[in-house]
C-alpha cells in the first residue's frame, strides 16, 4: 500500500530557530499533501493543504509566514516551521493523497514531535 | 463535510466486541465513511471504509444503515493492542478534499 514516510519524528529546538520537518510518498505521486497539527488528548487539526507546484491554502488562523510549506515535486512537501516558540510546540503530522484519487488514497505520515525549549 | 458525532470514550476487556458508533446526519450522496485508528505519538493508520450496507477487512467491520446517517465500526475480539482513538471521517473522499477530523472515540482495552 501508499507509504508516507515523515522526518524527523522527533526534534527539540530552541526558541527562536526554525525547523524543517520533511513528509515524502515513497511509493505514489501526491499532488495534494496535507499539514495538521495535533495537541495532546486533542484531535487533528488542518493547518493547511500543499498543492504540488502552487502555493499552500492555509486555515483561517494559521500563520503562513510562520509556517512555511513547499511542494516541489510530486514526492516531496516541507513544513518550515520558523522562529519557533514553545507555544508551537505540538506533534504535527502530514497526509499525502494518491495521485490516481482512489477512495483509499489518504495516507498519513507518522508524525513528528516538536519540541521549543 | 459532514459533521460526525462519537462518543467521548468507551472500555472493553480483552475478547470482547467493540461497536463504535458515529452520527452523521448530514452525509451527502457522494459522501464515502471512512474509520482511522490512532496511536500514541504516531500518525493516523486506514482501518475501514464503506459507502453502504456492509463492509469487512481483515481487522473490522464497518454497518452501514440505509438511511446513512450513522455508521458502526465493530472491531471482534479486542486486544490491548487495540486501546487507541478511532475516528469517524465522512466526506467525498475521491474529491482530494481535506480530511476534517472529529473528537474521535479513545478505546481503552482492560486486561
């Protein structure tokens, strides 16, 4: 099956410093991947879908200067997170879409937990 | 999207069937019901997913009635492995639209 592979899964940075996190489709083409954000005990929030080759649509309240995204290619969406603060700290996780749109295409990375200290 | 309505939380014990119920009263026609299972710390994994009636896999079960308007995740047998959050999805899944996400279900499996 569709494999997402997310990286790093787990980073602790410094206030102030900005963090890369990497979700790629090994083995699909995804031309739509998409970026949540997860609290503890809460559940999945969208912060924004990555187009490949345009610009990202951000949710309403989701800074897009703060939180970069690019999508480059068909395999391959970032997430920058920049000038981190602790309040940032959260476990954020990708999903990319098969390119074909089956009906089973969401897959999800497995995560990466982000620390601000 | 339709919105989905699970309960908080429930407990079984090891063997036991699980039937996890969600609400949607405002599916669409086009709307597919999908399950997904989820991990401490690790990314939401596909269980189930269906349109209508009945739909098996190796792992679940999902119920559909014909209104639509709530479908049943039964997971047979549960195992400790098994305690997670589970979370109901309704949309036009072959649309690429977002995954909205609801407060899910946080299964817990006693020994």
């Amino acid at each position: 099956g569709a494999v997402v592979s997310q990286h790093p899964s787990r980073v602790i940075c410094k206030s102030g410093t900005s963090v890369k996190i990497e979700c790629r489709s090994l083995d699909f083409q995804a031309t739509t991947m998409f970026w949540y954000r997860q609290f503890p005990k809460q559940s999945l929030m969208l912060m924004a879908t990555s187009n490949e080759g345009s610009k990202a649509t951000y949710e309403q309240g989701v800074e897009k200067d703060k939180f970069l995204i690019n999508h480059a290619s068909l395999t391959l969406s970032t997430l920058t997170v920049t000038s981190a603060h602790p309040e940032d700290s959260s476990f954020y996780i990708c999903s990319a879409r098969d390119r074909q749109g089956a009906a089973f295409g969401y897959t999800f990375g497995s995560g990466t937990r982000l620390t601000v200290v | 999207l339709a919105k989905t309505t699970q309960p908080i939380s429930m407990d079984s014990y090891e063997g036991q069937e699980v039937n996890i119920t969600c609400s949607h009263n405002n599916i669409a026609t086009n709307d597919y019901i999908t399950w997904y299972q989820q991990f401490p710390s690790q990314g939401p994994r596909f269980i189930i997913q269906g349109y209508k009636t009945k739909v098996t896999n190796e792992v679940a079960s999902l119920f559909i009635p014909a209104d639509r308007k709530s479908s049943t995740l039964s997971l047979p047998r549960v195992s400790l492995s098994d305690t997670a959050v589970y979370y109901c999805l309704v949309g036009e899944s072959n649309a690429g639209n977002m995954l909205t996400f609801g407060g899910g279900t946080r299964l817990m499996v006693k020994p």
